[in-house]
C-alpha cells in the first residue's frame, strides 16, 4: 500500500512565490534580494560561481551583505553584477535594478527647495528676536525624548517631547519651542500643548514657511549647571502629506531618541533613519527600520548628537 505524504511544501512554495512578487514591486532592495535568493534555492557560493561563469566576479561576503542590507550595490561593476543576477535568479529583467534607482532616488536630499530653508532659518530669527530669546537660549539639551505620530490622511497629526536641560547660564527660566510645519502647514491651526513643569507664555507665528515658536516658561530661574526636566506636545494635522521628520541640533551633545507612530489607516511600506550635516546635505548614516510591533512605531536612538540634523524618512505605500 503506497502512503503519499502531505504535500505542506507546495503551499509554502505558492507563499514564497506571492512574497517574492510583492517584494520584486515594493522593495526595499535587500529584502527582495533575499527573498529571490530563498525562492531560487541556491547557496551564496553556488550564486557566486554561475555568476562567474558569465564573467562576473563578486566575493561571497558581497553578496550576504547585499541581501542583509549593510551594504548596498552602488558601483558600475556592483550594478552590472545585479542586472546578471536577476538572469541567475530567474526574475524578470529590471525588477532589481529598479529597486536600485528607486532607493538612490529616496535618499536625495529633501524635497524642500534650499530657498526655502534659508526663509525659514531668516523667519526663525525674526521670531526669536520679537521673543527677545538668545540664539543659544541659555540651555543645552541633556536628553531630548521626541514621539510623533501621523494621521490616516498621512499628515504631521502631533509630535510630542520630554526633554532635560541643563542651564549654561544663569538666570534662565525659559525654553524656546519651534514647530515648522509641512509645506501647506496652516500655522493658526497649530497649537501646543505645554506638559510637565512648564506653562505656555508668548507664541509667534509665521505663515508664508509655517514656522511657530513659544516660550516654555519654569517656575524657578535655574543656575549654571542646574537641569530641568519639563514635557509639550504640538498638535499640528493641518498640512499636506509628511514623508519625513527632522531634528536640527545647533550643539553638539546629550541623548536623542525619536519614535514615529503610523495611523493604521496609512502605513508605510519602507522607513529609514539618515543624518545630514545642514539642510540640503546628502543624507548620510542611512539604515532601513523595520515597522513592527501592534503600535505601528519606528525608531531611532543617538547617544551623543554632532551638530546637524538627525531623521526619519518613509515611503507610502
């Protein structure tokens, strides 16, 4: 009497198949490949040798690196060993490259015209000074905890922060809070929120590059070297879509965490953390962060800002 086994590998080859052609649609780069790699069923050295044998020499290491993400194709030779790979992996020409041209293409410099950034760095100084506030407000961040959220149309909805200081200077007993808002950000509609150890004093705003500023006040002048810990959420929801949060830090020094929560409505399908040395810079430092968890967050940690911006970026699907 023949016995035939239960036939489980089938369905899980039909998955495989349906993974591999969303990923070879909506990347990231690296996860395709891997799951390419998994499909075919070949050995990273078996991969390497027929790639040899069509005159492309690429070292094992090469490869895991590409398919774990630590590295990615970049060089004219690296980009000539893709394009015979999906011929190795039996995809459909192009689908590889693309992800390639699309991840370089993401990793751009922002979308904000450099005109722009100097308007608002201009703006920004305007209001500072109607504020009567020093340009180093007498505090230098010691740990700076910042969680922002989106909203089901894919906006800016609130970015709330916990932040610990220490005074430089004494006598200061304030602390200087700046939104700017997305392009379309209407800066009558944004309102914030002051938390712990804290109350709102005066606020100004600047329409045309939707920047607003306010004074966080402290019940007690702090002396030089003396901390405070204090917390305040802006409430924005007014611009268009947000494809990206940035932190800029004039000093370097202290901790930085940034949290980004997605509305389960719209979710992204790639996100990535970069640094920048000024606005317009090339993004450099850059690593894909995985959405998990039921909360639908993100994150990144610095344990020691340089001077510069620090960010995450995302892509909708």
């Amino acid at each position: 009497m023949r016995v035939e086994a239960p036939r489980e590998n089938e369905s899980d080859t039909v998955d495989t198949h349906s993974e591999l052609e969303q990923l070879l649609k909506t990347g990231p780069f690296h996860v395709a490949l891997r799951a390419a790699i998994k499909a075919r069923g070949l050995a990273l050295h078996r991969i390497q040798h027929r790639l040899a044998e069509r005159g492309i020499r690429v070292g094992v290491t090469s490869l895991s690196y590409w398919q774990q993400g630590s590295r990615r194709p970049a060089r004219p030779e690296s980009i000539r060993a893709v394009t015979v790979l999906e011929q190795v992996l039996d995809l459909p020409q192009d689908t590889l490259t693309r992800l390639l041209r699309e991840a370089a293409t993401a990793e751009q410099p922002t979308a904000r015209p450099y005109r722009s950034l100097v308007d608002a760095a201009d703006a920004l100084q305007q209001l500072l000074a109607e504020l009567q506030a020093p340009a180093d407000g007498g505090v230098h961040t010691v740990l700076h905890v910042e969680r922002v959220r989106t909203g089901p149309r894919r906006e800016l909805a609130a970015r709330h922060s916990e932040q610990v200081v220490r005074a430089h200077r004494d006598g200061v007993d304030r602390y200087v809070a700046i939104h700017y808002g997305d392009p379309g950000c209407d800066v009558a509609g944004v309102r914030l929120h002051p938390g712990e150890n804290c109350r709102l004093g005066s606020m100004r705003r600047h329409a045309p590059t939707g920047l607003v500023a306010a004074e966080l006040l402290f019940d007690a002048r702090l002396r030089v070297g003396e901390t405070h810990m204090f917390s305040y959420t802006f409430e924005d929801g007014t611009a268009g879509r947000c494809d990206e949060y940035v932190r800029g830090f004039s000093f370097g020094g202290g901790q930085y965490v940034l949290q980004v929560a997605f509305d389960d409505a719209a979710l992204p399908m790639r996100c990535r953390s970069f640094a920048r040395t000024a606005p317009g810079a090339r993004p450099t430092g850059v690593r894909e962060l995985p959405l998990t968890g039921p909360h639908r967050t993100v994150h990144l940690v610095d344990q020691e800002v340089k001077p510069g911006l620090l960010g995450i970026a995302w892509d909708w699907h």
